[in-house]
C-alpha cells in the first residue's frame, strides 16, 4: 500500500474564535489522508476536539528551548500539554521576517525531537534563485542540517514541505512536473542519509494551492501531500482538499 497524503492547514497569523467554530464543524476524517491542522497556538486547546485518528493538531513553530527567560517563546512541552503533536519549522516567513539561521532550524528540529513532536520541515527558493538556475543548490543545501543532526529519530518523525517562496500566498504555483523534480531531488538526498528514510518519507508541496489545483499535484509520484496556506482559513475548500488528497 502506498503512502497516506498528509495535507496540513497553516492558519499562519489568521483567524479567531469565528474559524476555530467553523473548523470543529468540519468534515476531514478520511481514510487515506493525515490532517494535521495547525492554528495560531492560543487556540490548540480550544480545538482539541478535532483530534481524531486522522487528525492532529500542530503549531506553527517552537522554541529551541526547553524552558526559561525567553518572552513570547512557546515550547515543544507546552505545544504537547495543549494538545499538539506536530510542528511546522523553518516555514520561510520565520526564515525571512525574523531571520532564522539554519543553526536554529536545526536547534528547533531536536528540541522537537526530544520531546517527541512530528516535524515539517519547510525548504524553498526565491524568485531570484530559480531564475539564476540555483534553486536545486538552494533547496538541498536547506537539507545540509540533516546530515549535521545525524539522528535516526529525528529522521523518522520529519516530513519535509517544498514550498517555492515566490509561489507562497502568490496565487502563482510550480508547475506539477516542477515540484516534482525538485521532490525526486530532496528524495535522493534524504536517502543518502539513509536507505530506507528516502522511501517513507513524506513530501508536501505548499505555495498557493486550492482544491483546484491539489490534484494535478498528487499526481506526480514524489509528491505525497500538501501544505495550505490562504486555502485552508474558508473550511469548505480545505474539506474539498482533504477528500481530493484522501483519495487519489
Ligand atoms: C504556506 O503558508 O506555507 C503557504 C503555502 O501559503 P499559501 O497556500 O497561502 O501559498
């Protein structure tokens, strides 16, 4: 049997008591698909009820650290007590609004390792490194922290989201066949760390998509789920990309 889509809503800074009602309404049990829906953190608790088999919970990002002097962190031990298993890290808004070094990246990879969350990790390129032809070098050079980890664990739980920074909130999207052959790339690189990782890995495509579009995506063989970002704060829609992903 093939792998589960994993299709994961990013709510980013958006939304409120209003669309936490409407997500506990929806529908995004699905056999063939893993949800893992991720809100602004303040209101994990207040959407604990989604939990399902199918569905989880995650936050947008971590702190590196455990605990201490660090205002407006939130912890890998706090996003668990409140429900969540999983976190997006690295997402490129982190990366270029408040300048997260790979260093940190990584920090936060183990530190949500150690405490036994689900990690995506987000990769991507810029407009101006796909033009220049180095949007390859960019993407695997992002996957270096890896290889630097060298932790089995932490291989096991990562999922990793290729999301073209030009294509992020743009209504512009890679090509099917783009994405594709940058995710049979990331593949290759992650099965050099290890047989057997490369072929359980999940890969995600993010960067504008909609129920209009998910499909042509999961088409392509490497690509096994999707990232949502604007999709994912109107329910419906992100319900209809739930039973598309679920069910190719
Ligand atoms: C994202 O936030 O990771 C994202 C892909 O956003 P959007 O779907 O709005 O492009």
């Amino acid at each position: 049997m093939g792998k589960k889509s994993l299709v994961v809503a990013n709510w980013k800074c958006n939304g409120g008591i209003e669309l936490v009602q409407s997500y506990l309404k929806a529908f995004l049990e699905i056999d063939g698909a893993d949800v893992v829906v991720c809100p602004p953190v303040i209101f994990l608790t207040q959407l604990r009820a989604l939990i399902r088999k199918n569905v989880s919970l995650g936050a947008q990002d971590l702190s590196a650290f455990e605990a201490g002097p660090y205002t407006g962190n939130i912890s890998s031990e706090m996003i668990l007590e409140c429900g969540g298993t999983w976190t997006l890290i690295g997402h490129s808004e982190r990366r270029a609004l408040h300048l997260e070094s790979q260093e940190e990246v990584l920090q936060k990879l183990q530190a949500a390792n150690r405490a036994g969350l689900k990690t995506i990790l987000c990769v991507g390129e810029t407009l101006a490194d796909r033009k220049s032809g180095h949007a390859v070098e960019k993407v695997l050079g992002q996957l270096d922290i890896l290889r630097e980890a060298n932790d089995a664990a932490l291989l096991d739980n990562l999922s990793i989201a290729y999301e073209p920074i030009w294509a992020i909130g743009t209504g512009e999207t890679a090509s099917p066949s783009e994405a594709q052959s940058m995710h049979e790339r990331i593949r290759e690189k992650v099965s050099s760390l290890g047989e057997t990782l490369g072929g359980n890995l999940r890969i995600l495509y993010g960067g504008s998509v909609s129920a209009h579009n998910c499909g042509s995506f999961l088409k392509e063989g490497d690509i096994d789920g999707v990232l949502v970002g604007g999709s994912c704060l109107n329910v419906s829609e992100f319900e209809k990309i739930v039973r598309i992903c679920g069910s190719r």
